[in-house]
C-alpha cells in the first residue's frame, strides 16, 4: 500500500517506534527491503538516492516507476522516499515521476538559501500530495563518503536553529545531526543524547536520523525514546550482500550471487526492522 511519509511516520508516533528508511538503488535491494518489511508486517520506507545515481547505479527514471508499482502491491504500507535531493531540479522530477516524499538537502548552502529552497520545495510538495523531509546540520559525510568517516561536532544541528528552520520551511520532517554519519563506522559512534532531546522539546516534527547502520541497539532504543522515528539505513544492508557474495564458492552464475545477496540483505534489513520496531 502507497502512503506518504506523513501517513507512515503517523503509526510510528502513535506506537512510539521509528520506521526503517532503506535506499535501494536496484531490484535486487527492492525485493530484500520488501520481502523483509511483509514478512515482519511493519511498514516501511523505500528511498532512491540522488548520489546513487551519481555513482552509476539506477537512474531515478527508471527505478521509480519500479518502486511505485512494488510499493501499491505491497501488503504493508509503503512510503517511497527521494532521498538528498540536493538539486531543485531533481527534486522537482522525483514528484513528477510519483514519489510520495521528497528529502530535499541544502545542508551546504550559506543559511538564506537553504531555508528559500527548503520553502520553495514545500510548495512543490504541497502541489503533488507529497511530504517534505529536510537537514539542518549535516551529518559530516555524503552518501559516498570514504568508509570510517564520522561527523564533527562543528555541524551537529543547533536545537535553536532547528526550531526556526522547522517554523519558517513547514517540513513534515527534520533530519538533524547529532553523531552519526554516512558509510562504514572504524569505531563506535558516540552520540550527543542531550542535543537530541533539545532538538526534540523544541521542535514539533517528527525526527530523522541519517547514517544509521552501525548504530548499536542500545543507541537505537535510546534515540527512538528521545524522538527519532525515521532510521535511514543503508551501508550495512549493502555490506551484508557484498559479504554473502564473497563466501560463495562458486561465483560462476549471476543469478546465484543475487539470490545469495538478496537473503543475505533480507536477513539484515529483518533484524534492522525489529529493532526499529521494538519487536
């Protein structure tokens, strides 16, 4: 079932749990995302990354309507997600093509423009029935960034900012940067629980939190508690499916190593879910 990202953070507010936020940048992590979420009956978020793209995977074109169509046919609801949008344009054809909520990500831009195009998008947004996701802060790390990178307390998100920018914007979301990064973790991330809670009291939104593979349990319960209803989840997904691939003995046939990978992301993303759920 086809819901928006305010439909679908709605039920985790309500059972006090955040939902699963998976880039899946081709049918095989599709089918591992979906087949993981109807198994476990939960809802979840489908996402195509704008630098996903850029790295030469699924082009938006082609695996949005892929998307789409998977997420109707879905027994759970579904919200499918255009995630770091960093180009107006780009943004403006996620909602052309369908996509039921957009993150649009001007976390680079000098302050003024950030909050003009963020407010520019949420017209956008409106006119397609869709929801708005953005960043204050950043999470110190790109979607490619080189493994191990971690964020600097320089750019975690102001709790005073984040008041103004969701009031000024009128996002349906907020991610905001409090210790954790995109790519692959060389230690423990140590996150700023008092900043999250500030963030939280102040703003009236839901909470996102990016670069979430790798986080321990008891940091996700942790930040569930204090607000967080949206997991972006990613590089540990796509890790576990290089791993499956790489013990295979015999690699001989495509069609072997994308079953391998595919249980291998199925079996992560169901243990990702359970913990996002409280399960």
């Amino acid at each position: 079932m086809l819901v928006s990202l305010k439909e679908i953070l709605k039920i985790a507010e309500a059972r006090k749990c955040a939902i699963g936020s998976f880039n899946t940048p081709n049918m095989s992590s599709l089918r591992a995302v979906l087949s993981a979420a109807e198994e476990l009956g939960e809802p979840v978020i489908i996402m195509h990354a704008q630098v996903h793209e850029e790295m030469g995977l699924c082009k938006m074109d082609e695996i949005a309507p892929v998307m789409l169509a998977l997420a109707d046919m879905a027994k759970v609801p579904v919200c499918v997600h255009l995630d770091h949008g960093t180009d107006l344009d780009y943004v403006k054809r996620g909602l052309e093509l369908g996509f039921t909520s957009v993150m649009y990500d001007g976390s680079t831009l000098e302050a003024s423009l950030h909050y003009a195009n963020t407010s520019v998008v949420r017209e956008l947004s409106l006119a397609y029935g869709a929801s708005l996701e953005a960043e204050i802060g950043s999470m110190g790390a790109s979607e490619s960034a080189s493994p191990g990178e971690t964020a600097d307390e320089s750019i975690y998100t102001d709790p005073e900012e984040a008041k103004r920018f969701v009031a000024e914007t009128g996002i349906d979301a907020l991610a905001c940067a409090f210790g954790t990064a995109h790519g692959v973790y060389l230690k423990q991330p140590k996150l700023d629980m008092p900043r999250l809670a500030r963030i939280k009291s102040l703003v009236d939104v839901p909470l996102v939190m990016h670069g979430g593979s790798g986080v321990s349990v008891d940091d996700y319960k942790k930040v569930i508690e204090l607000g967080i209803r949206k997991i972006n989840y990613y590089t540990y997904m796509a890790k576990a499916g290089g791993n499956a691939v790489a013990a295979l003995e015999d690699k001989t046939f495509f069609h072997d190593i994308e079953i391998a990978a595919i249980a291998a992301m199925k079996a992560d993303v169901e243990s990702a879910i359970r913990v996002f759920a409280d399960k």
